[in-house]
C-alpha cells in the first residue's frame, strides 16, 4: 500500500507468511520503502506483475502529480524491498495534470510480455502500454491510444470470444459498455468495435470484471452497478454484437465493491459482492440459476 502519514510517499509491503493450521496467514511482518521520485498523491494507482519473469511481483504505479508510470522492480532476495524505487517511470500522456483513472496489465499483444491498458479522466481513449524485455529488463512505452466517442472510466483486455486475440472491453461515462475485438492488420495489432450496449445505471469504480459464468468456455463480464443495487451480467459470444445485454442480479443497494472467483466447492466461478456492513456476500453461481439475457433473478 502507499503511506503517506508520514509526509513522504513510501511503500508499505506486508509480506504474507504461512505459520501453521490454526492461523495459517501472517502478515505482520512488513517492508518499507521511500519512494523518492513519485509525488505523494491520492491518485494514485497501483498494480501487482512480474514484467521482467524473474519469479517476483514488480509493481506499476502512476502518479498524478508528474502523470508518469513508475515501475518498482522488486529484489531478488525474496527481501519484498525494491532496489529501484522512484526510477525508471514515462510520461502516460506527455501532458502534466493528467490522472490516470484505471490501470491494468495484460499481454495485449500476445507476445509474452506485459502490457499496459490504462485510461485517464478527460481523456477520449484507452491508451495501450507497451512492454519490451531485454536483458531480463521490463521497458514500458507509450505506443498508442484507442480514440473513442466518450470518456472511457475503465477498461480491461481478454480474450472474450475464445479466439486466442485479445479483446477490449471499455466502460464510457456515465453508463456505456463498448467492446472491440482485437485483429492483426498489416502486422499492428488494432481493435475493431465489436457492438455497444448501454447499461442500466453507472458502474462503481474498479468493478469491471471478467469470469466464466454461463458454462459455454467464453470470459463473461460483470459490473456492479450500485445505485440500482444489482450486477450487469454481459454474456459473451464468439460473433458480433461481442457481449450480450444485461442481465441484472439484485444485490442491494448497500453493495460497493464486486470480485469473481470459486468460493465454493464446486468448479466453476461465483460472484462476490462487498456491502457496506463489512459482509462479503456470494450473490451468484453458474450451477444455481442463468436468467434470460436482458432480464433480472434474484440471490
């Protein structure tokens, strides 16, 4: 996490420790490091990857105040520290001011290493990243942007229709779900839009997702939408219009976050919702219930 109680941005690392049956997870024991070239600010954004394969989670983070991306390699020791904190780090944009609004990696263009797709407010495009390793080093560089009608507040890379390219998936403001299948043109990597559905109210932030939850083998896509209180359930196909419109889930009106993943014992994938009460609460599973499309079911 970033601490700036102190005055100075640094990064807090609680290293996870298994101890034994009874309490199997620690993570009292935590790492320290300044981060002397990024500015303390509360945009910031910060992401888990190993971008140079070396076996440890590096971290990517931006920072509003300089809109750069700053890559912290982490050591090799095991140590959780970061030898390089503060350097090197790239211009998003290449204009100051710019707060990044959603960051996340993925290999956009399947070839082997990490990429970047990031969008920031005021900006009408979802920017692409891209990574180069060399040497065992991770370079970032800014090599494009997906120009778009609206603002984009989120957007995430899979490959949706199983066809082995990556797709985009992009949320608009204030309540616009667009997806593009990604193709190879003339040896650049491009996306094409691939159908455009409106959503029943804005989603909250960060809540994009994608999982396997209608059973047919294709990445679905999920959003909380709290201010009707339900998820927005999109299933995939592998043909234009890429996602289907939403299915809603009623959820309450109390939820603020959404996860995905098996929380139960069985194997295919649940919906988790956090509500304002502290509850984490498993609101759906493929095995239980699949309403029509454009319809709505209840928990």
């Amino acid at each position: 996490m970033i601490d700036e109680s102190s005055g100075a941005a640094s990064l807090s690392v609680h290293l996870g420790q298994l101890v034994d049956a009874a309490s199997p997870y620690d993570f009292s024991t935590a790492t320290r490091t300044p981060l002397t070239g990024v500015g303390a600010s509360t945009s910031t954004l910060l992401i888990a990857n190993d971008v140079n394969h070396d076996g440890h989670d590096d971290l990517l983070l931006t920072d509003a105040a300089s809109s750069t991306l700053v890559v912290l390699t982490a050591a090799t020791d095991g140590s959780g520290t970061f030898p390089n904190a503060g350097a090197p780090s790239i211009t998003l944009l290449g204009t100051a001011g710019v707060v990044a609004s959603s960051m996340r990696a993925a290999d956009v263009n399947a070839d082997g290493v990490t990429d970047l797709v990031a969008t920031a407010a005021g900006i009408s495009a979802v920017l692409w990243v891209r990574g180069a390793a060399t040497g065992g080093n991770w370079t970032p560089s800014l090599v494009s942007a997906l120009d778009l009608d609206g603002e984009p507040i989120d957007a995430v890379v899979a490959d949706i229709d199983g066809d082995g390219a990556q797709d985009l998936i992009v949320v608009e403001a204030p309540a616009t779900l667009a997806a593009f299948h990604g193709v190879m043109e003339s040896g650049t990597w491009t996306f094409v839009p691939a159908g455009v559905q409106t959503l029943a109210a804005p989603p909250a932030p960060g809540s994009l997702l994608t999982a396997e939850v209608t059973g047919d083998g294709l990445l679905d896509v999920a959003l909380l939408l709290p201010e009707i209180g339900a998820i927005s359930l999109h299933a995939a196909h592998n043909e234009a219009p890429l996602l289907s419109p939403g299915t809603l889930v009623a959820v309450g009106v109390d939820s603020v976050a959404l996860a995905a993943g098996r929380v139960d014992s069985n194997a295919v994938p649940d919906l988790v919702v956090l509500q304002r009460d502290g509850e984490a609460r498993v609101v759906y599973d493929r095995t239980d219930r699949w309403p029509t499309p454009g319809g709505s079911c209840l928990p």
